[in-house]
C-alpha cells in the first residue's frame, strides 16, 4: 500500500491538488464508466485503481456510471460481472469511496432527448435522411449533407416522430451541426441519435432511438 511520503506524482494528480489548494473545487468525484457489453479486461483494470486511487487520495469519491447506451450489444449480466470485478479488485479499502451503485446513462435518456431538442431549436443539430454508408462517405470527403439546411421545424417534427418509433432502423439520424471541414473526421457533423427498436435491459421498449 503506497503511504503518504510515497504519493505518486502525475499530471492529473497534480492538477487536483492545485485545484483543492486553490478551492476550485471542494471535494474530488472522479467516475469509472464501463459499457456493460462484455466483461472487463486489463484495461478497465487500471481505470479502476486510477479512479479509485485517485478518490482514496484526495479524500473523494468514485462514481460507477454504466454507460448503457446501445441496447443491442448490452445485458444486466454484465452489469452484475463489472460490479463483482470491482469489489473483488479493490475490496477493502475502497468502500468509502465508492459513490453509487452503479449509477447509469440510461437513467438520463429523458435529459438526453431534452439536451437534443434544445440543440435543434438552436440550430445546432439537424435530422438527416443519409444512410450509415453516405455519411461515412461524405464525411471523409468533408462534404456537406443535402439535408443539413433543413428547417428547425422540420428537423423538430421528424425527431419527435423518431422518438415515437414511426421509421425503421437506419431511416435517420440526428446530427450535430458542427463543421464539415474539420481536422477530425469525427467531429464532422457526428451522429447523435439513431433508430434502433431494440429491447434495453433497463428502459425496455421505452426508447427507439
């Protein structure tokens, strides 16, 4: 067990203990947020220790925040076999610092939809009727879709129709409207919701986008 003389030293460490000596912030959370789509690996094993570690030693808290956003690939099982990975690795000396659990994503799927709207009205997110293979294509070419101009009105009704499961799988998508041109691939109007009526392990039939 690492003692107080032997705290190890990093970039992120360092950035919190600026912080709580300035009193930007007054209690550290830090969050693990595993997809529960399989079991965990090495990987997840050192987010964990960092996450937890962290928390331990600043005297905060660590959230367990299941980032369950894809019904088609996630099952309760997994959540069950996260959580019993995390207590077997860090039992003992993380109780205090475990702060939820779990918490999960899909526990804000009605905020979620809500941020989504609110970014229409803006102008900032628009409906596009392009399948996944054209805006794979048009994105690479920083080419813009013929649909990004649509109206807010429209782009607010065909949205609200998705949520209310009248298209199929594919039939669209909600996009950010960010730049076309961008560095990043990614960043080039990137897919915010899709259509997809698959049963969640949590919501059920709920949401189909």
């Amino acid at each position: 067990m690492t003692s107080e003389t032997e705290r190890p030293s990093d970039f992120i460490r360092d950035i919190i203990a600026e912080d709580l000596r300035t009193g930007k912030y007054k209690k550290i959370i830090t969050r693990f947020p595993p997809e529960p789509n399989g079991y965990l690996h090495i990987g997840h094993a050192k987010s964990i220790c960092l996450n937890f570690g962290i928390a331990r030693e600043f005297g905060g808290v660590c959230n367990i925040r299941m980032d369950d956003t894809n019904p088609t690939k996630e099952e309760a099982e997994y959540v069950r076999s996260i959580m019993a990975d995390v207590h077997w690795l860090i039992d003992g000396w993380a109780d205090k610092q475990l702060g939820g659990a779990p918490f999960y994503a899909s526990d804000y799927f009605d905020r979620f939809y809500e941020f989504a709207v609110e970014l229409i009205r803006k102008g900032k997110a628009y409906v596009d009727d392009m399948t996944a293979e054209e805006t794979d294509a048009y994105r690479r070419l920083g080419k813009a879709s013929s649909f990004r101009d649509r109206s807010v009105d429209e782009s607010l009704d065909l949205f609200a129709r998705m949520k209310a499961g009248e298209f199929p799988d594919g039939a669209r998508t909600l996009r950010a409207k960010i730049d076309m041109n961008a560095a990043n691939v990614w960043l080039r109007d990137p897919v915010l919701y899709r259509i997809r009526h698959a049963t969640h392990h949590r919501t059920g039939d709920k949401w189909c986008i």
